[in-house]
C-alpha cells in the first residue's frame, strides 16, 4: 500500500507533464498561443519542476520526507485548480509553473521514501521497477486520459483531474506511510534561485530564436543572462556549506555518467511526445481520444522494458542496458524521420514509437538504481532529486533545442510553400492568409511535418549522445552486482 500511494503521486506528476500535450491543440486556439510559444505550456511546468527539485528533496531530508510530500501534493492539487480556471494565457502559465513548484516538493520525496521504506536488495529493486514504469510510462497514460477528456468534456478537465487524485493520495498518506528521520540542515535559497532563472533564460533563448532568429538582441541577451545566473550558480554551490546540488556526487563517474544520460534521453521523450501528438491530430487528423489511444502501446512497452530490466539486472548490472536502450531510442527516433504527409499511423509512427518504447523501459529502471547506488542516507532525497532535476531540466532543455529546429525547418518549408499556395489559392482563401497568416491544409501539413522531421533528427542526435556515455562512462562493479543480488557487501546504505 505504501507503495501504491507514493507510485500514484509520481503517476499524477508525470502524468501531468503530458496529459495537456493532447490539449495543446485546443489550448491553442483557444486561448491564442503560437505553435513554438504553445511550448511554455510544457516548459512552464517542467521548468520549475526542474529547477527547485533539489530544494524539495533537502526539505524532504530536513523537514521530514512524508511532511513535505503531504504539502506537496496540496500545492499541486491548489495549482491545478488554477489552471483549470484560466481564461488566458498568463494565468495558465501562471498555474503550470505553480503546479511544477508542488510536483517538484512531493517527486523527489516520494523517491526517497522508496529509499527508506523498501530494504535494498530485490524488494528495493522491485519497487524502483515499478517507480521507473510509472515514471516513463506515465506520459503515455497521461496522453490516453487526456485524450478522454478532452473528447467528453474539454481541455480544462485534463487539469481538474488532479484535483480528486491528489486528495485522495493526502488521506491516505498518513495510514500507509511513517515519517522519516529528520537531518538537520539549512535550505540553499539562493542556488535554487540561480539554477532556475537561468534554465529559464536559456529556454526562453532556444524558444525565441525559432520565432525572431540568432541575431534578435533578447535572444543574445538571454543566452548572456542564462550564462551569468548559471556561473554564479556554480560557483555558489562550490561555497556554500550545505548546497542544493551536492557537488560531489558528480566525482562519482557513474552517477555522472547516469546524470549525462538522462539528461539527453528526457530531452528525446519530451519531443517524441510534443511534436507525435501535433503530427497524429493536425496532420493524420486523429480526434483527441483517437490520439490517446494511438499512445496507448507506448505504456505497454515500457513497461515490458522495466520488467525486462528488473529481473535480469542482478545478473548482468545495468550497462548493458544502458547501452542497449538507448540505442533502440535512437533507431526508433531515426525511424520516425521519415514520416511525411502521405504517413499512416500503422505503417509509419507505430513501430517506431514500440522500438524507442522499449528502450526506454530499459533505460528508466537502470538509471534509477545506478542514480542511487552507493548514497548515504541522509542525502537520499538530494540524490533522488537531482536524478528527477535532470530529467525535467533535459526535457524542458532540449524541447527548446527541438522547437528552434523544427521553427527553422518549418519557416524554410513554407518559404516553398506559400508561392504554391498562392497560385492556386482563391480570393477568399488569399485573404484568409492575410489576415492569419496561417496557410491552410495540405499547405499546412507540408511544412508542420517538415519541422517535425527535423525535430526527430536532433532527437535521435540526443539518444546517439546518450548509448555513447552509457558505452564510454558507466563501470559495473563487482559490488554493485553484490548489491543488486541483496548481498551484505558494506557501503553506505
């Protein structure tokens, strides 16, 4: 039972992070979003989730882990409601980056809980499988309940949602799970700061160069902003006597390593998710729950991933799993390259989207124990923290890396495309363009899928990166082997 409720708190915030892609459609015309700008509805999110990760994870170990996640949960379920509510813009990305500053107190400290309700060994092993299922095949789930619930009601109920789910997780809480042991500690205000305003300009600098090109000055001038924060962020870490990132943990070289792929491979599901949800609903023209079910296979396999991994890393550790999953990321991501205007669901997108499944079932259950091997107690939720940290930094990161290339695909795309539609437009349909800009169908499926194509170009360059550190970096020792198997090899856990 304890692990049923820390499992659906992570459902819930994963979920969350791709239960509004299958809304973006109605989002945006809706509430007047660009498609590059339609990407803060994400990043806004997952930005602060990111960034103050760390933070939740000291207040789990300073605080007392079931306290904080308590309050965690609450500050989502609040934010949620927000959302919901919005009747613009601002106030929605208002309420999503409220929403990642709850998901970002209670992620972390459901991990950790993990840490200290389960002993190591196979019962641990078992329950971060299941951590890890949830955790990468919850954006699956989350795209199927979006699907539905946009369908039958509208977009604002992919965000009331949370509201019953997360209470639910409150009243429970206290009945399935014992408070952890508090550390003494102090909070590092002002590394999560730094950390997250300058994630936040770099973003907004990949997301404006798609729309105003390199040479804009704001452009320029967040990327400089970006560097400074992120320097002095470092440098503050290196002071501080009790900071958010516990730098030494990146001497260790596979939790570095371990760091590295995770990094490149959120940044690869983020796009696969973003730009395969705009393909199959304005290109294939899949109503929303159409959409949610076309994902469905996604969580099936990785789950098949997870317990593939589970089981048979005591016998061969987890880098043959690192190496293995992350290429089969990036043959399904190179696969999915070729889609164009004339793809079918079948014949193009499935196939391809099972292959990178796969690999990410492997990879999520592996990094997840190699994040936390060898850790000492107290700094459990620091450890777990940042594994989640990099994803939702790598996603939200490389999702603007991935909306600049499919921006500047797209824009060269419609340079060809406009002439053609011009020349056999009629008046009405001319002066439509006029006034919006936007050319429409088949005009427009020619150019989103253009950047779409590039944008899986760069993903599959990610997932490359990712099987090349996996290959280079990660070192299976024999007492980590140990470990796995529930030996009584000494080590800090």
């Amino acid at each position: 039972m304890a692990l049923l409720v820390i499992a659906s708190c992570q459902l819930m915030v994963v979920l969350d992070i791709t239960i509004v892609n299958i809304a973006l459609p109605h989002i945006q015309s809706d509430l007047d979003f660009s498609t590059t700008s339609l990407s803060w509805v994400v990043n806004a999110y997952t930005l602060t989730f990111g960034g103050l990760l760390l933070l939740g994870g000291r207040a789990g170990d300073i605080l007392g882990r079931r306290r904080v996640f308590i309050f965690g949960v609450l500050l989502f379920v609040f934010a949620s409601l927000l959302g919901g509510f919005a009747q613009n813009s601002g106030q929605l990305l208002g309420a999503r980056a409220l929403q990642g500053v709850g998901g970002a107190i209670a992620s972390p400290t459901s991990l950790a809980l993990i840490s200290t309700t389960f002993r190591e060994g196979p019962e641990r092993n078992r329950a971060f499988g299941v951590f890890a299922a949830v955790s990468a095949g919850g954006g699956a789930i989350g795209l199927l309940a979006g699907g539905m619930l946009v369908e039958w009601l509208n977009w604002r109920w992919v965000l009331f949602v949370n509201v019953p789910i997360g209470l639910l997780i409150v009243l429970a809480t206290p009945k399935w799970i014992r408070e952890s042991e508090r550390h003494p500690g102090r909070f590092d205000i002002t590394g999560a700061l730094t950390s997250t305003a300058g994630m936040v300009l770099l973003v907004y600098g990949f997301i404006r160069a798609a729309q105003d090109g390199w040479r804009d000055p704001l452009t320029l001038g967040s990327f400089a902003a970006a560097v400074v924060l992120l320097v002095a962020f470092v440098l503050v870490e290196r002071r501080s006597r009790q900071p958010i990132t516990p730098l030494h943990m990146f001497a260790d070289r596979n939790r570095a390593g371990t760091y590295g792929i995770m990094l490149c491979l959120a940044a690869a599901i983020f796009g696969m998710f973003f730009f395969l949800t705009l393909f199959v609903q304005n290109v294939l023209d899949f109503s929303p729950l159409a959409a949610g079910l076309a994902f469905l296979p996604v969580s099936a396999v990785i789950a098949v991933g997870a317990g593939l991994a589970s089981r048979f890393l005591p016998v061969y550790g987890p880098k043959p799993f690192m190496v293995t999953g992350a290429i089969l990321a990036a043959i399904g991501l190179g696969w999915l390259t070729l889609t164009d205007v004339h793809s079918t669901y079948a014949g193009s997108v499935l196939g391809p989207m099972l292959v990178f499944s796969l690999g990410m079932g492997m990879e999520f259950v592996s990094l997840t124990l190699m994040a936390l091997s060898n850790v000492p107690t107290p700094e459990t939720g620091a450890a777990s923290g940042l594994l989640n940290a990099t994803q939702q930094v790598g996603g939200s990161l490389g999702l603007s890396i991935l909306v600049t290339m499919y921006g500047t695909a797209s824009t060269n795309e419609a340079e060809k495309q406009i002439p053609d539609f011009l020349r056999q437009a009629t008046p009405v349909e001319r002066l439509r363009f006029e006034r919006t800009g936007q050319l429409p169908k088949p005009w427009s499926d020619e150019i989103l899928t253009a950047g779409v194509s590039a944008a899986f170009i760069m993903a599959a360059v990610f997932t490359a990166v990712a099987a090349l550190i996996a290959l280079v970096v990660i070192q299976v020792r024999p007492s980590d082997l140990e470990r796995l198997k529930g030996g009584t090899t000494p080590g800090p856990l």
